[in-house]
C-alpha cells in the first residue's frame, strides 16, 4: 500500500479554491519504492538531504525529483487512492531541479538535459531517456530553472566586482499554464518594493503589479500565471536586524494587477534544503516541499487574503537567537588556532579555487566499480558528479565527510591516486580518501589549520546583525548542519554561495545561488570570521580562477602540515679529496 496522508480539509476543496490553513496532501516514507523517497539523514555537520524540486504540469500532475534514488515520481495531488508512477533516470545524469514543458521533462545537471518517457504509456515505472528530436532549451525553460539559482554562473559572473549587485534582474521569461509565454520587467521602487510589468511574449501588455514588505524586499520570481488569469510571483522579506524574521511567500493578483492576498512558505529550521520548493499548479494551487527528519511531505499552502496596496508583513518576533562559547566545543583550540594572515580577495580566490580547479580522474581516485556502499541508503562512496568519468575531466574538489585540508595537499593525495570523495555521511569518516566537507572547506578558505565544525564556526566569528551587511568571504552557517561561504549578492538580491555539498553540488565543491530569505528562515546565520586582515574594505573584484595546483604535480611530501609547499632544501656542498 502507498502511504498516502489527506487533510481533510483538501478533501472538500474544489480545485483551485485557497486553503484558509497549510494542508497535508501526501506524506512519503523514506525507501525505494514507489511510496517513498530516498532521503539521507542528518548527522553531524550535514544537511538532511532528500527530494530537490517539485513541479507542476499542465496535466495537474506533481513531477518530485526523488534524486537520491535516481527518478521522477509522478502524482495527481487530487487523487490520494491513485499509484505514485516512478520515471527512471538515465544512469549518468546526477540533477539537481527540474522543470516540464509539455511532454518534455527537463533537469539540471550542471546544465539542462532535455528528457521524455520511453515504454508503455500505462506502467506504473516507465524509463526517461535523453531525446535529441527537441530544441535547445528555450528562454522560459532556461527562466525556469534560473528562477531557484540552477543557471550557468559564467566568467561575467565572477570578475565583475564582487561587492556589486544591488539592483534588480530586470527580465524574466516564463511558460505559463493560462496565458502562455509571458515576460516579466521587475523595476525596483526602493529598498522595500518593486513593480512588475508583464506582457505576452511578443504581444499586448497583460498587467501592472506591485509588491511592497515591511523590511526590505529580496527575491522576486514570476511563478505563474493560472487558467482564470491569476498571477502569482514569489517574494521575500528580509529584516535588516536580528529582532525580525525572514519571510518567504507566493503573492496573488487578480489579472487586473490587484493583490489579492498571499500564501507563506511554511519554512522553519527544520526543514532541509531544498532546490524548487515551491510549485503553483494550472488552476491555481500553490505546492510546498517539505522535507523533514523521518518524512517528506507535499502540503498545499493556505491562503491570506489582503487589500491591494497593502505591505506584506508575515513575521512574528524573532526568537532568542542562542550564543556559543568554546567550552562548549570540547577541546578544540578555537580562535586561538592557528592562522595565516589572509583578507577577503585571498578567501575568494582560495574558494574558486576549489569550486573550478579541473582534474583528470584517475584508476586510483575512481576507486572499485561497483564501489562500496554507504550505510542506511542506497548509495554509494563515489560523489555523484565522478559516476562513469573515469579518464575524463571533472570540474571542482569533491565532498568528502571528515576530510579537511589545503588545497595543494587535497590536489597532490588526488593526483597521486588517492580515492576521490565520500558522501557516505552516516558512516564513520575514512582515513583513505581526500576532499572537504562543507565546514573543512570553510575553514580552508579562511586561512584556518584547524577544522572548525560548523558547531564551532560562532566560536571564531561574529553574527551579523543585519544579512545584507554580508561582503564576500563571510559565511551563512547552520550550527550542527552546514555552512556555505558567501561570494556576493546577484543582481536579483539573491545570495550566491560557494560551498561543498552532496545534494546541491552533487558531491562536490560549486557555485550556487540561493534566496536569502529561505536560508534565513531555515536557521542560517550571516557570520564574519574575525580573522579577516581588512575586515571592513570594500572587496576587489576577483577573476575567475580557472584552474588550481595541477592534479599531481605536487608531492604530498613536499607539503607543510597545513598543506603549503615546504621551502625547497638547500644542497649540502662535500668535499672532494
């Protein structure tokens, strides 16, 4: 048997009516069958990790990127007693988000893959394989995907000056159920609000909306637009002190541009991270992924109605935010370990080191195939962005859980054929691999010869008081789950990260883009490490780093025990008689 939960409450709803609460529309256990989903639970220094996305199709079916078992479940939320059907993912594809148009399912897999079914139209399992008869992704598609930060972070990206970005993306394309492509011009009003002008694509003018929060304005996406002409554009809030709370919501406007109301995403520290976690269907629903410890839930998220022109304000209070002193991190050394001097262009650089050095994948990196299996799920030690390249160039270090080094060291052990990576975080970390886990990279890129756990980064570091005093080289950490390393705010007022991580990097070391407010309100905190040299300058604008210390061509012995390269020794002159 499936199992399925039903709020009551969804079971007297027609289609498309609001809910006045958040309710429950399935619950899937963790496993690998058709009722479930693969999920990996938390341990220390990790993030649960499960479902990425979720997206809904013009046939109201609910497409849920179960990556870690490698499918696309494919459901009908208004039909609990109907099978969960499974869509099997090519072998080699590792996405990370997806997207459908049409017949076409999209993922991203450090790019978008165009993908369709194959097999009987009837099967409760059908396999997915890559088509060559579509297109190129087209601009909505790409908008899609762009929407939750999955998009090519190119070199512009990286060597503008990285303390810019301050105003808003001004276009987006979308694929809407009711009126087809649709572009979106975001026009900043202030700090606090925007206006939206929409159009058909190459067409007439549709409406003019405007958004307005009670702190200051982040993200804002055009999701979609429904059958009865109803817009709905993703916001956010975020406070700019530490007595507020983040906020992040879908708001309505009648298709005259009017709001209509809002629905609040309902994340709180416990919910995992996510890619797409939002979704609004043809007649109007709007979907949550909520992934949790011990269950991933889809809940349809409940309506609040407001007056057009009225400023969104959601959050209550913000809770006592818990201090740290380092006794409370056993014997660890803390802020008295050892450090070298460094500022904030030498911490980006050391991170796009890590994120964009290439490297050719050796026997002896690639370990035994089939490799050995992690415990508690169905995976295995290999990172997944490693899977079938032997012999083949790879871009960025790998995740490795418990590892920690300098980049030289971690470049030589790799090049001299060392095991690449390890994402079996419920095991005991191994002696015989090379890579950083997401604190161990942190503490990398700050200079640091210890391994500061994400428990102890509050340790050495200050929390900021308002997010968007972040500059490039401070941190978003999560005590006792996972930290990232800031880099800079996008133009759309989007955090883009640098950090190492077995679900949204794919098990390895990547740029990512996030909404600020969703991390915020996940239990992320905007850190500054009080090492920094030039705490307080303003950043240099840092070229994208291409390539690292060349895979093998240093010496593990050569290295210092940080992982700098040793001085060369002197030759001892003898005498001849």
């Amino acid at each position: 048997m499936i199992a399925l939960l039903l709020a009551s409450a969804a079971l007297a709803l027609p289609q498309g009516n609001a809910l006045a609460d958040d309710a429950l529309v399935r619950s899937f256990r963790q496993g690998g069958d058709v009722a479930s989903v693969g999920v990996v639970e938390a341990g220390a220094d990790t993030e649960i990790e499960g479902p990425q996305a979720i997206y809904s199709g013009a046939d109201g079916e609910i497409y849920l990127l179960d990556q870690v078992n490698g499918r696309v479940l494919r459901f009908d939320p208004h039909k609990p007693a109907e099978a969960t059907r499974s869509l099997e993912l090519p072998g080699d594809l590792r996405p990370t988000d997806i997207v459908v148009a049409r017949d076409t399912i999209y993922v991203w897999d450090e790019g978008p893959r165009a993908l369709q079914a194959t097999g009987p139209i009837d099967a409760q399992t059908r396999s997915l394989a890559v088509t060559r008869s579509v297109a190129a992704s087209d601009e909505a598609v790409l908008s899609a995907f762009a929407q939750t930060g999955s998009q090519e972070i190119g070199e512009e990206a990286a060597t503008r000056s990285l303390g810019a970005g301050k105003t808003l993306r001004s276009r987006q394309t979308i694929a809407s159920h009711g009126r087809g492509q649709v572009v979106a011009d975001v026009n900043a009003l202030d700090k606090k609000g925007v206006s939206i002008s929409l159009q058909i694509k190459d067409g007439a003018a549709l409406a003019k909306l405007k958004m307005q929060v009670r702190s200051r304005i982040g993200s804002v996406e055009l999701l979609d637009i429904d059958q009865r002409g109803r817009i709905f554009v993703l916001g956010e809030n975020i406070p700019t002190d530490a007595t507020d709370q983040p906020s992040t919501f879908v708001a309505r406007y009648a298709s005259n541009g009017a709001l209509e109301g809002v629905y609040e995403l309902p994340l709180d520290k416990q919910v995992a991270l996510s890619r797409r976690f939002v979704t609004v269907s043809a007649e109007g629903d709007v979907y949550f992924l909520r992934t949790r410890k011990g269950a991933v839930d889809l809940i349809g998220v409940g309506f609040r109605p407001m007056k057009n022109g009225q400023t969104i304000d959601l959050a209550p209070p913000a809770p006592a935010i818990p201090s740290y002193a380092l006794a409370d991190f056993g014997k660890r050394k803390g802020a008295t370990a050892a450090m070298r001097p460094l500022d904030r262009t030498q911490v980006v650089q050391t991170a796009l080191q890590f994120a964009n050095v290439r490297w050719r994948v050796n026997p002896g990196s690639y370990g035994a195939d089939p490799d050995r299996s992690c415990s508690g799920f169905a995976r295995i030690r290999r990172p997944g962005y490693l899977h079938g390249k032997l012999g083949q160039d790879v871009v960025g270090i790998p995740y490795c859980w418990g590892c920690h080094g300098a980049l030289p060291r971690i470049a030589a052990e790799i090049g001299a054929g060392r095991l690449a990576g390890n994402v079996c975080t419920r095991n005991d970390p191994r002696p015989d691999v090379a890579g950083v886990d997401c604190s161990a990279f942190v503490s990398a890129c700050w200079g640091l010869s210890t391994h500061f756990t994400t428990m102890a980064i509050p340790a050495i570091s200050r929390e900021l008081s308002n997010p968007w005093d972040l500059l490039p080289g401070d941190a978003l950490n999560k005590p006792g789950s996972h930290v990232m390393l800031f880099l800079r705010f996008t133009p759309d007022r989007r955090a883009e990260v640098i950090e190492s991580s077995t679900g949204g990097c794919n098990g390895k070391v990547c740029r990512n883009i996030y909404p600020l407010a969703s991390l915020l309100a996940r239990g992320y905190r905007p850190v500054r490490f009080r090492g920094l040299a030039n705490d307080m300058s303003a950043p240099t604008p840092v070229a994208a780093v291409a390539t690292a210390t060349p895979m093998g061509k240093t010496k593990p012995e050569t290295l210092d025990q940080n992982g700098a390269e040793k001085p060369a020794k002197r030759a001892v002159k003898t005498r001849t008689r």
